[in-house]
C-alpha cells in the first residue's frame, strides 16, 4: 500500500484545528527535545489531549478507520503471524487477513518507517491500515503471545530426551547436562508467562495420566494441560535445587525460597513442596521486588478508612489487626503501615514466616521452626529489645497471642494478622483460642478485615440488567431497595483474555473498638451482644456493602458483591 501521509506537522495540524494552544505545542516540543519521545506520547501523558482524542484525529487527517479492539476477537493464530518481537516494536498487531489483503492495527499510523517494514513482512498481500490504541494493542499483546506454545515445544523436548533412557534418574541432574538446560528453559517460560499475565502464583500438580500447569491471575486459577507427565520430576528437583530443599526428600512437604529476575522485574518466590498421589504438587508465590516502596497508598484503601487506619497504627500502644484469607492483601497493607512507621525515632522488629519484603531500618526475624525460633519464642525476646513496634506475621496459638496482648497493654503498638471471615468475628476468635475476654478487651484498638475483588475490563464494560432475584440479595445487603441502580459488566475481549474482568482492587472493614458498651460485652465474655452491638454501630459498614459501593460506581460486578458476601445459589454463576 500507499503510506498515508500527513499534510502538515502533527503539531501544526492540531493547532490549526484548535484542538491544543500554541504554547502547549512548544512547551510538548520542549519536553520532546529532552525526552526524545515522540510529539504524540508527550502530549497524551503531559494530559494535554487523551489518547484516543489524538488518534481519532489522525485516523480523520489520514482517512484511515479508527477501531476499538475490544469490539473485535482477534484470533490467536492469525496475529502470530506476525512475531512478537516486530509486533512489539512495531506496535502493529494482525486483526483480519483474506487472500487479497491482510488488516493491522497501529498506534502510530504516521510512521511510515514502521508501515514500510510492516509491509515487507505482509508479502505479497494488500496492507490495510486501521488506528487503535497503543494501551489496547500492548494489553493484547500480553494475552496473544502467551509462552504457551514455547512451553509445550521444552517439555516435548525434555519428554523425548528422557525417553530416550528408560532408566534415567532424575536425581543425577547435575546442571551441566543437556537435559538441565532444556528444565531451565523450561522454568523460565513458565515465570515469563506468568509475569507477563501478571500472575500471582504458579501451581505444577501432576496427575495421573498429565501435567497440570495453573496460574493464578486476578484471583482466578487459568489451567494448561501438558501430555509430558514424566517431566514433573525433574521440573521439581530443579525447583528444589534452587531453593536450597532436600532434593532426597519426597515424603514430606517443604518450603523455600529464590530470587528470579524476569522481563526486568526483580522476582522474590516463595516455593511450597508437597507429596499427593502421583509425585510432588508445587505452589509458586510470586512477590514483585522491582514494584517499589508499599505504602497505604498503593493499597487502594478509600480515604476515609485510610484515615482512620494512619491514625490506629501511630497510636502510642494497642494492637491493630487485618484478617483475610491468603492473597487477600493483608502484607501490602500490614508493610504500609510499618512504611507509615518508619522513622528514625522508632524501633521496629518484626516476626515473619517468612520476610516477604526487606526494609531499612526495621529489624526483621524469620522464623524458623526447626530451630524452634517460634513466633512467640521471638515474641519473647524482642520485647526486651525496647521496642516502639512489633509485627507479628501471623497470629497462630494461644501463646503468641497472649504475649501479643500483654506487649500492646504495656507500652508497645503491635500489628499482625489474623485468618478470620470478618472483623466481628476476630476478637471473638482470640478469645476461642484462649486469650482472656478482658485482656482482648484492653488491648485490641482495631481490627481490619479485607479482600480483594476483580475490577470490570474498561474495554468491554456495558451496562448490566441484574436478575430480579439479585436484586434482592444487593437490597438485603444495602438494606435498601436496590432496583433503580445501574449496574456493570464486563462482556470478555481480547484485553481481559474474555473474562470481563482486569485487575483487582481491595475491599475492607474497619471495627474500631471505641464504643464503651462494645468493649464491656466483650469483657464480659458476651460473644453474642458483642456482635449485635457491632453490628448495630453507626457508620459500620461490612465487606459486603463496601463491595456493593463499587458495583454502584460501575467498577466491580453484582457477581463479585454475592461471592463477597457469601451469598450462594444455584442461579448464580461465578465466572
């Protein structure tokens, strides 16, 4: 094809248009001479124009088509026509081809370097141009050139090297041999794969007659079913290697932990060993290091409950809790409030099992059991290391907690979590492990109880009409009628990998234990009037209706609000 070209300079074009100011030209000129961005990409972050405003503009300037990804299901195999290395660079992406032509989509369409490669590598075929965002074309990117097939391709491998001896020990690995290499490579498509979906865990579970590969992105386990079950053996024993485990022992679970560096982030995984009936299941944590300093900010929690929760945690003594399930957010928000506490005039000390992330200044101890460094053994010790803080990872028995109340009863501000369903029930819970209803009384300022929800896709968000009987499960939880609201979700594109959702925010609720006749059941040992006078508080607000807030604001789904809040029926299902 003919490159389209523009009349004038795309600065002039929208000046002329009066579509920006001349000083916002020559201030963007300015920024581009010291960045060496393009004009376009200053402009869109600098918040002068937004993205699409800018290219529907040039779409228009080049009587080229302007089209929405997220209205297209882009085939898989028809955009691998074109590698990912000249798609990425290119910002090109394949959406339709026949005999006589071939489709992209690009973010710049005045590049005529990039249109001319693009039409060396189309061949013979008529290239057809249409603009699209450049955020809609990396988002597919990531969902299109998954490592899929490249994982396949190193476990076919590996399969056909080791069938090759049909008494291979897995065991005599060494790292020098070929067989190690192609494990190697194996693993690291795996851990690309997974960041570049921006999963949060990696589950390898051999069954009988396969090997199940599962990530978990968003909260949700995506499975991919591998043939080569043989391999697992040596795709644990590599794991084990690395993290320094007993590669002899297969009888017992274990635990661990590497540093990977992948795609430019600094990998912290935490890796769980554990025997089932067809060989060894494997669970990966990943922790991004490279993500930078967690604060309460980057938890997403509303400012009011943000407020309340700066105040809680600078309180002189006291303990303050957050409970949730695992993957929940309890770390981001516990190590935001230690980022909130950090300064050279406090002492802190925590006791993890293990240290997820490392930060100046605080002294930190990982336990460690079979030393018997206990978390209430360190408990014990870092109390007479005068401390201002103490974070305890997890509060497990009896013991710890009993030492954790007495340490916030004397002077001491202690943080630490707890597994429990809700903030009602979490002092509750401390006293059924045995802690005394008085010294929980005295001693507990706060609890926070969380979760983390899925965020509807922007790029295919729609209005949703909510079954009538949804209706009445929202308006139980609001406790208000519900049928005037509108609702959201997403209907799956090439951007969500067709699930409607991407990307998580957190819910949360704040009991504060502020209110006298609160405190007094709880003294007394009345778990029943207890939760009734908490549940009665003003301004009290559950995991439930905080959920139901963002569905009202259009950004998680009803479905979302009913799994929160526990709500279950065969008429509703769970994507």
């Amino acid at each position: 094809m003919a490159a389209p070209k523009l009349k004038k300079r795309l600065g002039d074009l929208l000046v002329d248009e009066d579509i920006i100011t001349e000083v916002q030209l020559m201030s963007a000129l300015s920024a581009q001479k010291e960045t060496g961005r393009k004009l376009g990409t200053v402009l869109i972050e600098s918040g002068i124009i937004s993205e699409e405003q800018l290219l529907r503009f040039l779409a228009q300037q080049l009587n080229l088509p302007f089209l929405n990804i997220s209205d297209v299901q882009i085939d898989e195999k028809l955009a691998s026509e074109l590698s990912e290395v000249h798609a990425r660079r290119l910002r090109a992406i394949i959406l339709e081809s026949s005999d006589q032509h071939i489709t992209v989509g690009m973010s710049d369409p005045a590049d005529l370097a990039a249109i001319e490669q693009l039409d060396s590598l189309i061949g013979e075929k008529r290239l057809e141009i249409v603009v699209v965002r450049e955020s809609q074309i990396l988002a597919a990117f990531d969902g299109l050139y998954r490592r899929t097939k490249e994982i396949e391709q190193f476990a076919h491998q590996l399969q056909a090297e080791y069938e090759e001896s049909a008494d291979f020990d897995f065991a005599t690995i060494d790292g020098d041999g070929e067989g190690d290499t192609v494990v190697a490579k194996l693993l690291r498509s795996l851990f690309e794969d997974a960041v570049q979906v921006r999963a949060s865990d990696i589950h390898i579970e051999p069954d009988k007659n396969c090997l199940r590969i599962r990530t978990r992105v968003d909260g949700i386990l995506q499975e991919s079913i591998l043939g080569e079950v043989n391999i697992a053996p040596a795709l644990v024993l590599r794991l084990k290697l690395v993290a320094g485990l007993d590669i002899s022992e297969k009888r017992i679970p274990q635990d661990g932990r590497f540093h990977i560096k992948v795609k430019g982030h600094e990998i912290d995984v935490r890796i769980s060993t554990m025997p089932i009936q067809h060989g060894e299941s494997v669970v990966m944590r990943l922790l991004d290091q490279s993500a930078g300093l967690l604060t309460l900010e980057t938890t997403g929690m509303p400012a009011k409950i943000l407020a309340k929760v700066r105040k809680l945690v600078k309180s002189p003594n006291g303990m303050f809790l957050v409970t949730g399930p695992t993957g929940s957010g309890k770390t981001t928000t516990l190590y935001g409030c230690l980022s909130e506490l950090n300064t050279s005039s406090s002492k802190i000390i925590t006791v993890e099992d293990p240290v997820e992330y490392q930060l100046p200044r605080i002294n930190q101890v990982q336990i460690n059991t079979k030393i018997d460094l206990s978390f209430s053994r360190v408990l014990r010790t870092a109390l007479r290391q005068d401390p201002d803080v103490i974070m305890v990872g997890e509060i497990r028995d009896q013991e710890t907690a009993e030492i954790g109340l007495r340490a916030a009863l004397t002077g001491h501000m202690v943080l630490s979590t707890l597994h429990t369903n809700d903030a009602i029930s979490t002092a509750l819970r401390l006293i059924d492990m045995g802690a005394a209803p008085y010294l929980v009384a005295s001693s507990l300022r706060a609890v926070l109880a969380q979760r983390l929800i899925r965020r509807i896709c922007n790029a295919c968000k729609v209005e949703y009409k909510p079954e009538p009987q949804e209706i009445i499960w929202v308006s139980n939880i609001a406790k208000q009628d519900k049928n005037n609201v509108v609702f959201h979700h997403g209907k799956g594109c090439q951007t969500c990998n067709g699930t409607g959702y991407k990307g998580r925010i957190g819910v949360y609720e704040l009991l504060e234990m502020t209110n006298e006749d609160l405190i007094g059941a709880l003294r007394n040992g009345d778990t029943e009037l207890f939760s009734s006078i908490a549940k009665s508080m003003l301004g009290y607000q559950t995991l439930g209706q905080a959920t139901l807030e963002y569905a009202e604001q259009g950004i998680t789904t009803i479905k979302e609000v009913l799994r929160i809040s526990d709500v279950v029926s065969d008429t509703v299902t769970y994507n």
